[in-house]
C-alpha cells in the first residue's frame, strides 16, 4: 500500500489510497508487494551508492605532528577558495558529520535523536545494511554530484533538517503510524489474526511502533523554489523486501511508500503520485 499526501495542503492527511496484491507468506515474512507501485518507474531513478559504507576517516596528521587532522569542512557549489563570502564553513552543515564522496553522491553520518533506539536489534541491523552500526548515527546521502562540491540547493535542505529536526522527525513517524494503520487494516483481509498479529501488531500510539520500524538513512535532495527536500528511509517489519520510505518537501510529507521513494529524483516521485492518482481515476 502507498499513501500519498495532499502536495497542496499544510497537513499530512491522507489523498490516494492504494492496495496491491501481497504475499501472505510465513507468519515471520514479509507482505511483498505491498509497497510497489502499480508502474514502476525504476528505471527512471538513478543509480544511488551503498549507504552502509563506513564513512572514510579524516586524514591523519603528519608523522611528528602534535597537531590533530582537521575535519574537511562542507563546500557549496559557488564556494571559492579565499572568498570571504563563501559558505564553505565547518559551521555551515550544522551536526552532519564531514562527508566524503562514495562513487556517485557525497555521504556523511548524522545523530537524529527521534529515531535512536527505534527497532530491534535484527531490525537496526538491516537497517545498517547487516552491520552493527550506532543507533545514534545514521547514514546520510547527500544527492550531489561527487566530483564536485555540494551544491547550494542541498546545503539549503541540510540546513532546514539542522533548523526543524524534532518537528520534522515528529511528522515523519506521525505519517509511519498512520500509514501503518492502513497497512494493518488491509492485511486484516488477507491473513489471518495470529498471522497478523506476527506480521503486523496492533499498536495505539506512535511510540508503540517502535520494536516495528527502524531507521536507515536520511537522503538529502536538492532544494528548489517550494522548498527543501529530504527523504527518510526505514526498514520495518512488515515489508522486508521494499522498505518503507517517507518523502518530505518543505516541512510536509508527501509520500509514503518504499525506500526508492525516499531515495529516489522528485521528479520520479511525483510520476508516482501521478500514476497513483491516474490509477484511481483521478
């Protein structure tokens, strides 16, 4: 099932609903294709790097130096060497750790304090890609050419998740909760209640999805005239195979539904909300 949200409304509530069919499976598994969209446009996104490389290490201070290496600090497209005016400062990409370039895309790692903790141990390790990484910090992929510094349009989209993380955070697993209660509900037809109790168990609040979802990586996309854009991808336990991912533009969520909505080019995301909509006849 993917939820897609009103682009026009302030508000997360509900706009497209969809149900695919899923794969009942063992009791343990996961539903499938829950997630998928009714065409997917795969082949439109972009490739994207492995999030769950170690991020590479400051250089090392020179052998008899005293002097600790310092951290490379964040530089925006327009940056230029000597420039007074330039926005390549250490203070410029807030608590985001310094990146480094990993094939195609910028990576970095990030503590986001709403989502600490989220998850059961299998689950976070999934979520970091079979690794046993910090709880506290999180990939990050920063959707800017690699060979070349970071442009301006996501420096303005990290900037916005350092200004708003906790409002931000609070929307993204609002959207989750009530996302899951649709995912639930459709499952309620097609399994029955021990297996879903296994597969999907009733929670009331939004702190009770905790042991259910656990969080990835945050994608950093390049901001443009209606605002920022950041995706947060999940792992959860009631779709192994595609993921869960929550698509924000400018502080609202727009979209809910599998990692590569969270990952991938908005205008891929918007073909699928588009799809969805064309899909329900409307």
């Amino acid at each position: 099932m993917i939820v897609a949200f009103d682009l026009a409304s302030p508000s997360a509530t509900t706009n497209k609903k969809l149900s695919r069919p899923t794969n009942a499976g063992a009791a343990a598994g996961s539903v499938g294709t829950l997630a998928l969209m009714a065409k997917k446009t795969t082949a439109k996104r972009s490739a994207r790097p492995s999030t769950t490389k170690a991020t590479k290490k400051p250089r090392a201070a020179a052998a008899g130096s005293d002097k600790p290496a310092k951290a490379k600090p964040f530089k925006s497209r327009s940056a230029k060497a000597g420039s007074a005016k330039s926005s390549a400062t250490p203070t410029s990409a807030g608590v985001f750790a310094p990146p480094t370039s990993e094939r195609f895309w910028w990576v970095s790692t990030r503590p986001i304090a709403a989502f600490e903790g989220l998850g059961t141990p299998a689950l976070r390790k999934a979520a970091g890609g079979g690794t046993k990484r910090s709880s506290k910090h999180f990939a990050v992929v920063i959707n800017s050419d690699a060979k070349k510094p970071i442009t301006d349009a996501c420096m303005k989209s990290m900037r916005d998740f350092d200004a708003n993380e906790a409002s931000l955070c609070k929307a993204v697993l609002a959207a989750i909760h009530k996302h899951y209660a649709m995912v639930r509900k459709t499952l309620a037809g097609l399994v029955g209640k021990e297996e879903l109790a296994a597969i999907a168990p009733a929670v009331r609040a939004v702190s009770d999805m905790s042991p259910l979802i656990a969080f990835s990586t945050l994608h950093i996309h390049a901001a443009d005239a209606a605002g920022s854009d950041l995706g947060f991808h999940f792992e959860c336990v009631w779709e192994e195979e595609h993921g869960l991912g929550v698509r924000v533009r400018d502080g609202r969520v727009v979209m809910v539904a599998s990692e590569e909505d969270a990952a991938g080019e908005w205008t891929c995301v918007q073909d699928a909300i588009k799809e969805m909509g064309d899909g329900m006849g409307g």
